[in-house]
C-alpha cells in the first residue's frame, strides 16, 4: 500500500474502503461478510473507512468492525451529516451525536457536509453557525478534519472550495466524470491550495467495469498486447489514471469481495503518479468515445434519488435500460426481468406520478422522468406486457 498525505502531514492510504456498497443478506448488511473484507483490506494497508449518515446500516456496521477487532488507532474514520436535513442548528449535535453512538467512537477523523450541490446550501449553514460548531469540536477533538461532499457543477465547487480553510473535499471524478460536476478544474485547484481530494465513484457505479462495452473490453486486450506493461483489467484502467495525478489523495471503493480487496490492493502498491504517457490519454480518450456512444442515461446507481414514494427502482430501471445498449438488448431484458418485472410489487416506470423528488437529489443532474418514460417503453414494450401479464398473474395468483 502507498500513502499520501493530509493537511496535517498525516498518511493516508492511497485507496479507502467505500462502506455504502457492503453486500446485504435481505435487507441488512451480511456482516459477517463486510467484516473478513474490511480486516482484509486493513491487513493489506487500508487505513481509510468511507460511510455515511445516511447508508443504511453502515455506520453501525463500521462501527462494530472496528470495535470488536480493536481497530480504532489503525484506521481512520470517515462520515457525513445530511446537512440538506439540517434546518435548524441544534441539528448540528443531534446528528453528530448519533453518528458517534452508532460508530462507537468519541471522534470522527474525517468528517464532511454531505452532498453539496450549490453554495446556497453552505450560506444556509454558515448563517445556523456551522464555523463555530466546527470550531468547538475541533478544540474539544471531536472532530480531526472537517470537509464537504461534492455533486454540483465546476462553478459551484469553485466558490465553495474558496468560501472556508477547508482540511479535505470529496468529489466524483474519473476518466469519464474528467470534465463534469468539480471535474479535473477542481481538483487542481482544490490541490493548489493544498486541500487534499478523496475520490468517490471511480468506477462511475460499475459502468467502467460491470457494464463497460464488450468494444472496450477488446481495445484494452489489444492495447495491452501491443503494450505489455498496459495489460491493465478495466478497473485497473480506472484507478491507474486516477494515481497518475498528485492531486488526488485518496480513491474509495465500495469492494465487496475479498478478490476485489487483494486486487484493488495489489494495484495500489506500485501505481505511481505521472506513469501515464501520451499514449495512454489517447487510448482511454478512445474509450471515453466509445462509451458515450452507448450509454443512453448517465446513472451512476448512486441511489440519491431513492427511495421513490410510488416504488419506482429509479436506479434498477435505468441499469437494465443501458445494458441493453452497452451490451446487447437481450441481456438489458433478462436483468429487467430477473430483478424487477417478476417481484410481487413491480417497481415499474408506470408508477411515477411525476412528483419530481427524484430529480431534486440527483448528482448527475439528469431529467428521470422524462428518460423513465423512454426505458419504460424500451423495457416493457406494447407486445411483451400481455406476456408478462400472464407470468405475473399465474406467480402471483
């Protein structure tokens, strides 16, 4: 494992566990599993844990880990205030509060406002008095390094990279995110004043990887014979640009399997920044290209923009419908069917009354009820509803 470093001179480990994704057993986390992966990772040189507020489960989750395997002075804790809930400022110590009780812990190492998108929302906190409050934590050693979140576009980061001395920000970036929300603008200016930058979706949701092309896949196998020491996997693409930039501190992800913890590890030891050659920008520029072609919605399965009050899988839905571009029509179908048209309470696009919740949370910006429609009709067209119909009603009878 290679280490960078914070404001503080202190080391951080290049890649950080992302404690969203934990494999669930029903409808919690499997912890048992989360665990094995967690003290694999930390065996490996992990030092950063990720989660948040509002993760279902995973601060609870973390907590115990760390708890019961007595790692609290070999890792360092990671977590988020839903500072778009917060109205008032005694929201500040109620929210902190129970994130500490749920991570067994008198601090948080890495603390930051969840999800900015605008500076209103930094104006709003600093009129509740966030600047103090942070102030007495720091003082009293409750909170380490404070920082914010980020799903906004370039200008917003901007003037709120500039409005306070922030120790660390987050934002979405990778090779296809290289010029959207803070994008590759603001992560150097954010390292230009010396804030250090923790990396999140550097995957963009398995679309680098699960869901990359069968295109891509082939002109990275032949990219990589033609350059053997490129022989790289698509996730391996993936993290390497990232490394291959000083201004990125650290690069979460959400691993789930121990095979993805030794890998993602393995890379981590010896990628360097600025490895990359000309060559290599052009060729994933190449593959930039050919994904865009594909993709027909720009969903990360993020899942801000759950849960839907009419049961609409806004995220499901929008995954089926891109495989069928990104992979072949009958592959989008099958999954479709497989994880969503056969459950007893169909989370279809039918559902949507247009209420317009979902796109007041969403990173990405994306108009979803009007791209629910189109995967709705991609998805369940006219000649297979009656079909589906009949399989619904005989399973369900």
């Amino acid at each position: 494992m290679q280490y960078r470093k914070n404001r503080k001179g202190e080391p951080v480990s290049i890649l950080g566990y992302g404690c969203m994704r934990f494999t669930k057993k029903g409808n919690a986390i499997d912890y048992e599993k989360a665990e094995k992966e967690v003290l694999r990772a930390v065996e490996l040189g992990v030092t950063y844990l990720d989660t948040a507020y509002v993760y279902p489960g995973s601060e609870e989750c973390v907590g115990r880990i760390v708890e019961e395997n007595g790692l609290r002075d070999k890792v360092t804790i990671a977590t988020k205030m839903p500072q778009y809930l917060v109205r008032k400022a005694d929201a500040f110590d109620r929210y902190f509060d129970e994130e500490l009780k749920r991570l067994r812990t008198d601090h948080i190492d890495y603390y930051l406002m969840h999800m900015f998108t605008d500076y209103a929302e930094w104006e709003k906190l600093d009129r509740l008095g966030i600047k103090e409050w942070v102030s007495e934590k720091k003082a009293s050693g409750a909170i380490r390094n404070f920082g914010f979140s980020f799903h906004g576009n370039t200008e917003m980061f901007l003037k709120i990279i500039a409005a306070y001395d922030w120790d660390f920000c987050q934002i979405q970036y990778n090779y296809l995110d290289e010029h959207t929300q803070a994008g590759r603008r603001g992560l150097e200016e954010a390292a230009g004043r010396g804030i250090p930058v923790i990396i999140m979706e550097p995957l963009r949701g398995g679309k680098l990887v699960n869901l990359l092309p069968e295109a891509c896949r082939e002109m990275m196998r032949d990219y990589g014979k033609e350059h053997p020491s490129r022989a790289w996997t698509p996730a391996e693409w993936s993290f390497r640009w990232l490394w291959d930039q000083p201004g990125v501190t650290c690069v979460l992800s959400g691993m789930n399997s121990i095979e993805m913890v030794e890998e993602n590890c393995r890379v981590a030891g010896d990628a360097q920044a600025g490895a990359f050659e000309e060559a290599d920008y052009e060729f994933l520029r190449g593959i930039v290209e050919e994904i865009n072609r594909k993709v027909k919605v720009n969903c990360t399965g993020c899942s801000y923009c759950m849960p839907c009050p009419q049961g609409v899988d806004i995220p499901g839905i929008f995954r089926c419908y891109n495989r069928m571009y990104t992979e072949s029509k009958f592959a989008g179908f099958w999954e479709f069917y497989q994880t969503l048209a056969l459950r007893k309470d169909p989370p279809f696009a039918s559902n949507c009354i247009s209420c317009g919740k979902c796109e007041k949370h969403c990173p990405q910006s994306i108009p979803i009820r009007q791209e629910l429609k189109k995967a709705d009709r991609a998805l369940r067209p006219l000649p297979l509803r009656g079909g589906l119909f009949v399989v619904r009603k005989f399973m369900f009878k």
